[in-house]
C-alpha cells in the first residue's frame, strides 16, 4: 500500500508541462521553482512512542535560487489553493498547492528589504506583504504587479492582516514607530493609526470586520474599527508577556503567559474585554493556545511537561489529555475540527491526533535540517497541513494518505 500510495503521489504531483489553461490563469507560471517530492518521515501507530516508519512522500516548498534559505513568512489564500512565501528576501513566491505549479514570483518594483509579513485577501488572489523597508505592498499575483504602496510607518512592516469583507488592511510595525495603522484596500487611504508602546506580534480581524485585535509584548488591545477607539486591554497579572487566539467566532479571546511562576490560561469577551473564564493546571499551561473551530473548546500546552490539554471553553473542564513527544511550540485545528497539530520544540517534527477522541494518528518528521515547527496551517479542504520550520523548507503533509495505511 505505501509503495501504491507513492505511485500515485509522483503521479499528482510530478509535472512535466505547462498547458495553456495553467498560462490563461496564471501568465508567468514555470516549472523551475515548483513544489518538489521527497521522501519524507512518517510514523504511526497506537501511540507516539510504539509508531512504525512509513516510506511516504512530502511536498516541499523553497527558493530554487537558495535552497536552504530560511522561511521569514507564509499565507495561504483564502480558497487554500495558493501558498505565498518570503525566504529572508526583499522577494515573495507563489505557488498552486494541487500540484507544486510555481505561478508567480513577486519582485519587479517591490520591496527593497527583507519581507516578513504576508496576507492574502478573503475576497480574491491578491497579496498584501509587510517589509523592513517600512512599506506595506499590495499585488496583482496574477499579473504580478504592484497595485498599492501603503506608507507612513518609520519602522518594519511586521504584521498584516486583510478585514474578512476585504474592504481595509490592518498593518503594524516595531522600532521607533510602534502603531497599528488602518488603510483602505482600494485606494490606498490611510484611515486611521494607532499608537502603541509595544511590538506588534499579530493583527486578528473579527469575522464581521468590526473589531481589531493587536496582540502586544504584554498586553492585547481591543479596537472598534467603526469608531477608532481602543475598547478593552487584556492583561495578565505581573505583566507578563502574552500569547493569544481569537475564536472563529469573534467573540471571544483566550491568552496565555509565555513565562512566569502562575500560567493561567484565560478567556475574555471579544466585545466587552470582560474576563470569561480562568484556567488553572496543576502544572505551567503555557503558548501555544488555540480555540477549536466550533469554539467549544480550548487547547494548551503545558510549559513543564510534554503534553497538551484541551477544555472545554465555556467551563474549563478537561476534555483530553495529548502525551507528546516533546514541547509543543506550535498547534492548530483542521478546518472541519477533527485533527489538531502540534509542532515539536527544536525537535522539527508534527504530531497530529484525532481532536474528537485524542488519539494519536502520526508523526511528520522534517528535513535533517529542520528545527523548531513555527507555524501549522491548514488548507481549507482539512486532507492536508502546511509546516514552517525555522531552517529548512516548508512541507505540505497529506493526512489521508497516512489514514489509508494506518
């Protein structure tokens, strides 16, 4: 079965042609540069520790002209058929995910710096990235051109995110010139900033595009889009520096301590800024933190042991207990709810498990050179996630084919 399952893998994703169909849609498509497969990593079994080798392959993702250039960002549209990437370069790549296709590389009157920050519109294929150049660029991926230059920061473009209507982009920097600013998509317009006192960690839009939350060294804010005013400050005790997620639902925010003797994980009020719950372990509950996509529950990692928790985020009551293989440095939630992924500290590996029952599926090992899984994201369609490592390309896992042998 492995070697079938192989077979057809070379078969989806090795292309030997462009066809006139790829280039009505994507003008600049070109091989050099695409996906490639390789032999990957797999283990499975009835737990972590009794897994079994599975010879399967990995889609991967980098720059062919430095392949081991380390991944600075990604983004995946919002239809999960592109993924866009900057590997510590002024430059930024895109490719189909159904088959490797490298379609566009974005570069001609573009950034002059590094680019760390990048969001596809929830409306269409266009492409909004952030750089140290203190620009934030909107693109025709298509065509690949620049269709905006958003400036006004004085200091690196760190953090982007797109509002669900697409209308306006939130786009925040560090340095000299902390402030999260708010432009218009059309046109450019900047339509209000915001100042701030720390580094902006992350931007996350309310499902109804009427809310903003900035997620700080210490502290998240909470700012009403209509009015432009900060309506809630979520802090822990003793300022310490905060981890945090958003419900699918907007309507609520869970946060976590990364250090400190009491990690608490806490959920609060998207609306109000009120706390909602408190919730304690008998040992560290640390970042990552996440809600489940139908906001049932919360996950967490627990800082002095390998192990993750999920509750129940209405009355923190323990749903399942996750026994990894070492800390978990980052997780997510497949779009339909029924795996959950958590990437390994300086181990370069993802551990994936059934999120209904909490039992373990398998273990995606990484490159040699892979170390510490940065970011999980998932595809829309769920049969498939996307690993960032700290070095080392980016892989695309398959799910079911692991399921099919398992």
């Amino acid at each position: 079965m492995e070697d079938v399952i192989s077979h057809e893998q070379s078969l989806a994703f090795t292309r030997q042609t462009i066809n006139a169909a790829d280039l009505a849609e994507w003008p600049d498509a070109a091989l050099v540069g695409a996906g490639r497969l390789e032999d990957g990593r797999v283990f499975t079994g009835s737990s972590n520790a009794e897994a079994r080798p599975l010879k399967l392959k990995q889609l991967t993702f980098t720059d062919s002209r430095g392949p081991s250039e380390d991944c600075e960002c990604i983004a995946l549209s919002a239809d999960g058929k592109l993924l866009a990437a900057s590997f510590k370069s002024s430059d930024v790549l895109i490719w189909r995910i159904s088959d490797g296709l490298f379609v566009q590389h974005l570069h001609h009157q573009g950034h002059t710096d590094l680019v760390r920050s990048l969001s596809f519109s929830p409306i269409d294929y266009t492409l909004v990235s952030g750089s140290d150049d203190m620009t934030t660029i909107v693109w025709d991926t298509r065509r690949g051109r620049v269709l905006l230059c958003l400036e006004g920061h004085r200091g690196p473009v760190r953090s982007i995110a797109y509002a669900p209507h697409g209308a306006i982009i939130a786009t925040g920097s560090e340095g000299d010139d902390s402030s999260v600013k708010i432009w218009d998509a059309s046109s450019g317009a900047c339509l209000h900033s915001f100042s701030v006192d720390e580094y902006v960690y992350k931007l996350t839009f309310s499902p109804d595009s009427s809310s903003l939350c900035a997620e700080l060294g210490k502290s998240c804010i909470i700012y009403d889009i209509h009015t432009f005013t900060s309506t809630a400050t979520l802090q822990h005790a003793a300022g310490k520096t905060l981890y945090s997620s958003m419900s699918r639902q907007g309507d609520r925010i869970v946060t976590c301590p990364v250090s400190g003797d009491r990690r608490q994980v806490k959920i609060w009020s998207t609306v109000t800024g009120e706390e909602l719950l408190t919730i304690d372990h008998p040992k560290k509950l640390s970042y990552p933190v996440a809600f489940s996509p139908d906001g049932a529950e919360v996950v967490a990692a627990c800082d002095a042991d390998t192990a993750a928790v999920t509750y129940d985020s209405r009355t923190g009551q323990v749903r399942h207990i996750f026994k990894l293989s070492n800390l978990a440095d980052s997780a997510a939630y497949s779009r339909d709810g029924n795996y959950v992924a958590f990437g390994a500290d300086d181990r370069g590996h993802v551990e994936l498990y059934d999120a209904k029952s909490g039992v373990f599926l398998a273990r995606f090992d990484g490159h040699k050179e892979h170390r510490l899984a940065l970011d999980i994201q998932f595809p829309s369609d769920s049969h498939t996630f996307l690993a960032q490592f700290r070095s080392g390309p980016l892989l695309l896992c398959n799910i079911q084919d692991v399921l099919r042998i398992r």
